[in-house]
C-alpha cells in the first residue's frame, strides 16, 4: 500500500497538509484541539470534502467507490450513534467485507481480546461508553484484518479505554501491521506517542505539520511552543519522557 497526500486542506479546519506513507506504519497525529487532526483523518477515509490530493495505491480517493475502499480502509470517527437495538454481532458482522473461511476466527480473536464475547447478544443501546468503544474497535480491526485491508484511521481510539484495555490495543497493532495495514491515529498521550509510533505528524492550526520520527518531532522545543505550556524531556529507565513543569 502507498498512500500520497498532496497539499489537502479544509477551509478554516485544516492547514494544506502534504506526506507520504508506506505499508505497515504505525504513525501519530499529535496537536491541540482545533489543529485539523479529525479533518484529515475524515479526508483521508474518503468521507469528507477537501482541497488537493489523496491517491490509495496510485489512484486518486475520490474516484474509489465506496464498497471498494470499504474493502481496503477501515475508520473510527471520534464519535458515532449507536443504532439503539442493533445486538453486537450484528454491527460486527456490518463490517465482513469478504467472505473468507477465517473471518470467524479473526472476528473471535478481537472481541475475546477486547472482552466483549460475552455481549454480542447485547443491544447497543445498552452497552457502557467504554463497552461501546471497544466495540467498534473490534469491527474495525476485524474489517482491516480481512484480505485486502490495508489503512487503519483511527479518531482518539484509546476514548474510553482502562489502563489494561489500552495495553490490549497497543497488543493488537502489531499483527495487522505484520500484515502490510497502515495505522494512522490521532492521540494526546505524548507519551504513547514517543513509545510506540513509528512517524509523528504534529498538527499545528494555520501553520505547516512537523513530519518525522516522534523524536524528531516531539521535542519540549516544539511543544512548548505550540501548547504554550513549558516542557522539559526526563529520562525514566531509559526511555525519553516529557513533561510539563510551571
């Protein structure tokens, strides 16, 4: 998979944003509220109008229709209504692009590691905020999962999510990135991000993104600046950890 970007903006929502990326990255958008980070990933799965460019393997976005690109991306808006009555399995089921004679397999492996196996039964309507999430976590893992998945969007995915269950997410990328998906998702966790993302896209309202390694990217310079907060780097164990001081 190839995914081009060419100078896409959305008036008054996203500065002209331009990258890159290959198979099976892991990359974060970092930024304030407000920075475009929604916009670019709504534009990116096809499903909200913008200026510029996007090409999926060589092909324009916009001339991808919409079982198609169903087939090769999946997405999690920040938010979503819940269809009130609809059981579990049915909305997971919703997202069974193909059929393959390990979908139910996979299914499984999701919401068993996403605790949910046990309210497929269950309406939506009755599901916890966190339940919910988790949820719609599974469906679109298991729809990037299915042969031809190959672009996992993802809006805030870890909304909602324990410590453990957090754990549990950051488990399930790797496989699917041994598949060839790329994930790009919007994060706030700092942090996670300097831990676990390959690339870093820091968003920042009416002005270019820094695009690099989180290293490179996320510096106490940087975000000093754009958050207007002081940040200073420790070392804890090894690793880089950023935090705010007065």
């Amino acid at each position: 998979m190839r995914l081009d970007i060419r100078h896409v903006a959305v008036a008054r929502r996203l500065y002209p944003f331009s990258a890159n990326v290959a198979s099976g990255q892991l990359i974060h958008l970092v930024g304030p509220n407000g920075a475009g980070k929604s916009s670019l990933l709504a534009s990116l799965a096809g499903l909200l109008s913008a200026q510029g460019e996007i090409r999926l393997n060589g092909e324009p976005l916009a001339e991808w229709s919409g079982p198609r690109l169903a087939r090769h991306r999946g997405y999690l808006p920040q938010q979503q209504q819940a269809s009130l009555q609809m059981p579990v399995w049915h909305y997971l089921l919703m997202h069974q692009q193909q059929n393959d004679a390990d979908g139910e397999r996979r299914l499984m492996h999701f919401t068993d590691a996403l605790q949910i196996s046990d309210k497929l039964q269950r309406p939506l309507g009755q599901l916890s905020g966190g339940e919910w999430q988790r949820v719609r976590l599974a469906a679109v893992f298991f729809q990037v999962s299915q042969p031809e998945g190959q672009l996992l969007l993802l809006d805030e995915p870890m909304t909602g999510l324990d410590i453990g269950q957090q754990a549990v997410f950051d488990r399930l990328l790797p496989d699917l990135r041994d598949r060839g998906v790329t994930v790009i998702m919007s994060s706030h966790d700092l942090n996670h991000s300097l831990r676990h993302a390959d690339g870093a896209w820091l968003m920042r309202p009416g002005q270019p993104a820094l695009i690099g390694t989180p290293q490179q990217v996320l510096t106490p310079e940087h975000l000093s600046a754009l958050y207007q907060v002081p940040f200073r780097q420790l070392d804890v164990e090894g690793r880089p950890f950023l935090a705010t001081f007065a």
